[in-house]
C-alpha cells in the first residue's frame, strides 16, 4: 500500500537536510511513497512582531530565493527537483555556500539541466513568492506548523529530527525504514509527543 505524507523544508535547516535526502534516497529506489514536497519560511517563523514579513520584505531574507527556486522546480519540472532539491541542500550544507546569491542559484540549476532562466522569471514576476507564501500559510494555519521538517499525515503534524544523512550514493534500505518508522508513529502513536535524547552519541 502506498505511504502518502507530505514534509516542509526550507534549504537552511541541517535537519529538513537530513530528512530529505532520506525521501530522496527512498524514492530513488522505488520506495512507494506519496510525498508532497512543502516550503516553509523560516525566516517568516521568525520575523518579530511589528517587523516586515518576508512576503513584504524578501531581500531581507537569506533563505527565500533558493525557496522560490525549489518549489518553481517542483511544480513547472518535477522530474528534476530531485536532483536540483538535493543539490540545493548540498550547497548549503557541504560547501558553505549563500543560497541568497542568485548566481549560486542559477549555477546549481544549470548543473542539474534546468533553465535558470525560466525559473528566474517566475520569481521576479512574484509568482513563486506567492506561491510559498500560500502553502506556507495554508499548513501554518491548518496544522500549527512552526518549523522544518514537520511531516503531515492526514490531520496530524510532526516536527522531527533525524540525525543521521543520506547522501548521494547511499545504501537505501536504513533510509526506507527510517522514513517509515516516523511516519507509522505520526500515524498511529498520537501518545508520543516529544521522545528527545538528553545527549547526542559521538
């Protein structure tokens, strides 16, 4: 039986990283999972009261850009965003990289075979912005998310932190498990709110 769930990210967090790659990783093998791909601002999570939104004010913000360009990815050439969601988090998280910079943007999609062009266009237009805002507002509200990576089940959210990777390569029987272990207890163990190590093994 398909597994059907849907996950925030936001480029910046190591841990939506993390989870991601394990998807990434999981589908590339034919995992039969349903998976809604959700952008989250957490520059928006954050903004103070009484302070510009990122909606109003994206410049400000050093996560929105690579945002947009995910979810213009995912919806106008799905059959890359795997490779182009990877590679975006790679080049924040393994080479440092400014994902507020439109020419690492626009490098990362010329690697992986999409028009940066065409994607550009589509943020410059104000389309894309509106487009996360929307989803991110839509999931703020209807299932009280507040950060990445909140797996949806249904009616039930989960905000959760896997510390382990998948990168590239990987062997992807610990990614399926992995993957299915957090969305069975999102699904059917609603008495465990918080399960958190007080240490992190080394």
């Amino acid at each position: 039986m398909t597994v059907t769930f849907a996950v925030t990210w936001d480029y910046r967090c190591p841990f939506a990283r993390n989870a991601h790659e394990h998807i990434l990783t999981g589908l590339a093998v034919g995992a039969d999972w349903h998976v809604d791909y959700l952008p989250f601002s957490l520059g928006q999570a954050h903004v103070e009261e009484g302070q510009p939104s990122v909606w109003e004010k994206p410049e400000q913000d050093s996560g929105i850009l690579a945002l947009q360009a995910g979810l213009v990815v995912r919806d106008e050439f799905p059959e890359r965003f795997p490779d182009v969601h990877r590679a975006l988090f790679s080049a924040r998280h393994d080479e440092g990289r400014h994902l507020e910079d439109r020419a690492v943007i626009k490098q990362v999609l010329t690697a992986q075979g999409v028009p940066a062009a065409e994607v550009f266009a589509r943020i410059d237009s104000g389309t894309a912005l509106a487009q996360v805002r929307s989803e991110h507002e839509q999931y703020a509200d209807s299932h009280n998310v507040w950060g990445v990576p909140t797996f949806i089940t249904g009616q039930k959210a989960v905000f959760v932190r896997l510390m382990n990777r998948a990168p590239l390569g990987a062997e992807p029987e610990p990614s399926i498990s992995t993957i299915e272990r957090v969305v069975d207890l999102s699904r059917h163990w609603v008495e465990l709110n918080e399960f958190k190590h007080t240490s992190i093994p080394r």
